[in-house]
C-alpha cells in the first residue's frame, strides 16, 4: 500500500504513529493511507519556516514573482499527471480536474504581478518637511487548512498569496485527498521556493488544533464546512491569530419567466450535477419565478437530467462521477430521505446508483426534488451531492427573499432577459457573489473570493487585492530630515499638520 507523506524541511521524522485511509472512489476501495500528524511535527514544520523566511521575505519581490513563473510552467507540463492524480482520489472527471487546476494557476498568475500589487502609498510634504509612506509587510508564517473538494485550486488561492508576499506556509490539506497538495508542493522547490518555505502536514483535528494554537503561527485561512469554519474562527482569534474561515452553501439559482430556459436548463445540469455537487460554488437550488415558468422549467429539466451520464472519472464522456467517501454517500441518500420524508416531490431519484464493473464505487445518480419549501430542513442545510431542488415562487419579490434569508450566502445567480431586475436583484440579494445569467460566479483570480453570512467568517476575502491585505500588515512611517537648524523647542500637545 502506497504511503503519503508529509513535506516538511526537517529529515529523520519519527514514524507516524497513525494513518487516515485514502479511498478510490471510482472502487470503494482503499488506494493509500496518509500519515496524520501531530504538534510534534508541526513544531518541526514551524522550526523550519522560523529560519527560512526571514530570507525569503528579504528576497526582492521581482525575484518571488519569478518562481511563481516558473512554478506555472512546471504544473503546466505537469497537468495531466496532476489531474489523473487529482481525479483517482476525489473523483471527479479528468476534465474537471484540470479546472481544478487551472483555476489555482490563474491565482498563481496574479501572483506573478506581486511586485506591482505590494508597491506602498506616499504624500510627499504630508506636513513642513515631513513625508509619510507606507508598506506592506508579511506576517511571518502562515497556515492553510483545506477541504477536499478543490485539492489543487484551494491550497494554491492561499499558499500562492501567502509565499508571494513573503510569508513561510504551512499547509494542512484535506486527508481525504492529500497527493496533489503534496505535488504542488514538491514543484514549487523545483521552481526555486527555498526549503522551509511552503510545507505540508497532514492530519485531522488534532493537527488543525495545534495549529490554531501554535503561538509561532501569526494567520490561518480555512475552508471547509460551517461549524468547523466557526470553530477555526473562534479558537484562531481567541489566540491572538489573523482568521480568515469560508464556509458551507446553498446556492440559488433564481429563473424568471423571461428567461432563456433552454441555456438556464443547459447551465444548471452543469452547475447542479458537475463534480457530483460536491462544489461550494454549485447551484443545489432552483426557483422558478410563477407556476408556468415552473412548469416549463420542470418538462425540459427531466430529458436533461435524463440524459446526464456518471462513470468513474476516467471516462472521458462521464459528465460526473463518485463522490468522495462511502460516508459522504450515505449523508447524501439520507437528505434525499429527509426531503421524502418533509414532503417534497421526489421527481428523479439517485438512490442506489450502481455501475457496472464498479458496484463498490461511490456513485449517487442525479437526482431531483419539486416543491420543496423553506421549512424544510433538506432545503436549509448543505447536502454537497448531484440533488437539486426547486423551490417555486410566486414573485421576484419572493424568489429575492429565498437565498437572501438563508443562512448560507455564498454564491446566488439569476436568469432574466430584463436588465432592471438583474440590476435590483445584484444591489439587494443578501450574498456575497452573483451571477447574472452566470450560473457559477466564482470570481477571477484579480478579483477576490468569499460569501457572506455562515459562509465565511472574518472579514477578508481569498486572492486578489484582499489576498495581499490578509497575508501583509501595514506599517506607516512618517519622516523629516531636519536641515540642520534646530528649532529648541520641544512640543506638548499632539501633533498636528496644521
Ligand atoms: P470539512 O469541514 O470536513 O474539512 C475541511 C478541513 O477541516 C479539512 O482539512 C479537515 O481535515 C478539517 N477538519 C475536519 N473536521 C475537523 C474538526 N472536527 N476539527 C478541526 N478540523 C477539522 O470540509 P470538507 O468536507 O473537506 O469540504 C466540503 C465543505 O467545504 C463544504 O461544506 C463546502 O461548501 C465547503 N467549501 C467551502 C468553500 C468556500 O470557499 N466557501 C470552498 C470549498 C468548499
């Protein structure tokens, strides 16, 4: 059985006294097992970090941007290794997989611009003689703790800010599917990252909670489900650390009646079914905007869904495939009794999908739910599978209050011809990113990522401008060069431009 390591800058570790199993989901079947650390080794990680990012963070910013080029290049020529990796331990479709990739890339890229993005502000004669300027400054070490739903593009939106910037990083990627971080990493010494300075620790909650409490570690980024977001949240900022923590969703998507159904009909099979649903950025929930909307949305959804294909993730006509865990599956087959149970209408069910050669295999078909309602446990909870949901309303007022009051607010999208209401929908709808005819609004590397509400907790978004402001601090110096002539008088009262 294949043994996935940690990467750390520190040789002769003990062995690890425990394991985590790594599935493949295509098999139901254990593929490798991953060591799972503990604070003992995070604090060999931590030691490595401390020596090796001073000089790091020394090293002009033109050079860091140079081994963000050359790191592109490397995964570039490496991307069908990386996706086949990346696919045999989530699950999802090969194709899929590269976007994975690609869209961590696209951060590497704005990162490739470091230079221009760390450059300080400056008044010149901000009073007699005095000139005031600013800087920004890394923290120093950073960490990252990961879910297993995007394991190249999420561990690459932190640690490609974080080491630009001039910071160590610590990566804690998920267990449940740890070789690709562990790949990334092993490029990014290839492409001339200094030893110490991006490492990779597995392990479960023992390893986040050393890390949230290691006093050497100055910010943490996580993503992952609500309550553990919470919880990484509290106990960060209890001691002393800068948090950011994105969480769960439920994305809606909202249909009005003029709409273009048959592009709403194509972009929601992608959005709602594409990586078995296992996305935070997906669109779990339809609501159609009047009965005839719903109707019509209802008779050209079926064929769709109809017509959808699951595979293992290798087959390339396969539109998605298993998801990540026999427990994952099963968490979703109980929503979907859930929803049966509170009454909806159990349109297409996906309970108990096999596939032939491959019956161990974690596959849920797709499946579909009519009149659900708000009261619904089923509606107001994640259930991260191929299971979509329309809620029908009787107004736009309506549909605006649904992704609005829910507790999630992560991504929201509309469809509609009528620019007006795309415009009154955006300025108002209670969530973080929207689509307007866009169905997965994950926005580009050079803007930022992040929801509202229980979808993220602290106040700073992922990459972009809010990426350099979470990983730096600011430090303002404000100076005069006297010129010679002392003045002899000392001054009591606070000092003033005026
Ligand atoms: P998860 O919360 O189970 O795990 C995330 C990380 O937390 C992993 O590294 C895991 O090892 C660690 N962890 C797990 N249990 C823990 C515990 N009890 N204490 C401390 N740490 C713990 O999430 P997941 O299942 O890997 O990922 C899916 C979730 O992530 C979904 O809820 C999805 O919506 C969310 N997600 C959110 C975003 C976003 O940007 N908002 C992006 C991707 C995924």
């Amino acid at each position: 059985m294949r043994d996935i390591s940690h990467k750390i800058a520190f040789s002769g570790l003990p062995a690890p006294a425990r394991f985590g199993d790594v599935f493949d989901p295509n098999r139901g079947s254990v593929q490798a097992r991953v060591a799972l650390g503990d604070r003992a080794l995070l604090d060999r990680a931590v030691e490595a970090a401390k020596k090796a990012q001073p000089a790091w963070a020394a090293v002009n910013p033109q050079r860091r941007a140079r081994v963000m080029f050359e790191f592109k290049a490397l995964v570039e020529r490496n991307m069908d290794e990386l996706a086949r990796l990346l696919s045999s331990e989530h699950g999802k479709v090969i194709a899929d997989a590269k976007g994975d990739i690609q869209r961590g890339l696209e951060v590497i890229e704005f990162c490739c611009g470091i230079p221009h993005a760390l450059k300080g502000e400056y008044t010149q004669g901000a009073g007699p003689g005095i000139d005031v300027y600013s800087m920004r400054q890394p923290l120093g070490i950073g960490a990252g703790i990961t879910p297993f739903n995007f394991p190249a593009m999420i561990p690459l939106w932190m640690s490609g800010v974080a080491i630009a910037t001039g910071n160590a990083f610590i990566l804690k990627p998920s267990e449940r599917d740890p070789s690709v971080p562990v790949r990334l990493a092993e490029l990014f010494l290839e492409a001339g990252l200094p030893e110490g300075i991006l490492q990779v620790v597995h392990g479960d909650k023992e390893m986040v909670d050393a890390i949230l409490d290691h006093p050497d570690i100055a910010a943490v980024s996580f993503v992952g489900s609500s309550d553990i977001a919470h919880y990484v949240y509290r106990r960060g900022v209890e001691a002393g650390k800068r948090v950011q923590a994105m969480g769960g969703a439920k994305n809606h998507g909202i249909v009005m009646p003029d709409a273009d159904l048959d592009q709403v009909v194509n972009d929601l099979s992608g959005a709602a079914f594409g990586s078995a649903g296992e996305r935070c950025m997906a669109l779990p929930v339809v609501v159609p905007v009047g009965e005839k909307t719903a109707a019509a949305l209802r008779e050209k959804m079926l064929p769709a869904i109809e017509a959808l294909r699951v595979g293992v993730s290798t087959d390339p006509d396969a539109h998605y495939g298993p998801v990540v865990s026999a427990a994952h599956k099963a968490r979703i087959e109980n929503y979907i009794q859930m929803g049966v149970d509170e009454g909806a209408e159990l349109v297409v069910d996906g309970r108990g999908f096999t596939l032939q050669g491959h019956e161990e295999g974690f596959f849920v078909g797709p499946t579909l739910f009519d009149h659900v309602t708000p009261t619904m446990r089923s509606y107001q909870e994640e259930i991260f599978g191929p299971v979509l949901q329309m809620v029908r309303a009787g107004s736009f007022e309506e549909a605006l209050a649904l992704p609005s009051q829910h507790q999630y607010g992560n991504g929201v999208a509309i469809f509609t011809r009528n620019g007006h209401a795309a415009r009154e929908f955006a300025a108002r709808v209670n969530v973080g990113m929207v689509g307007i005819n866009v169905p997965i609004p994950v926005p580009v590397a050079y803007h930022t990522f992040g929801g509202w509400k229980r979808s993220a907790f602290g106040d700073t978004n992922q990459h972009g401008m809010e990426g350099v402001k979470f990983w730096t601090k600011v430090k303002t110096v404000t100076q005069r060069w006297p010129d010679g002539g002392a003045s002899g008088e000392s001054a009591f009262i606070i000092p003033t431009m005026g």
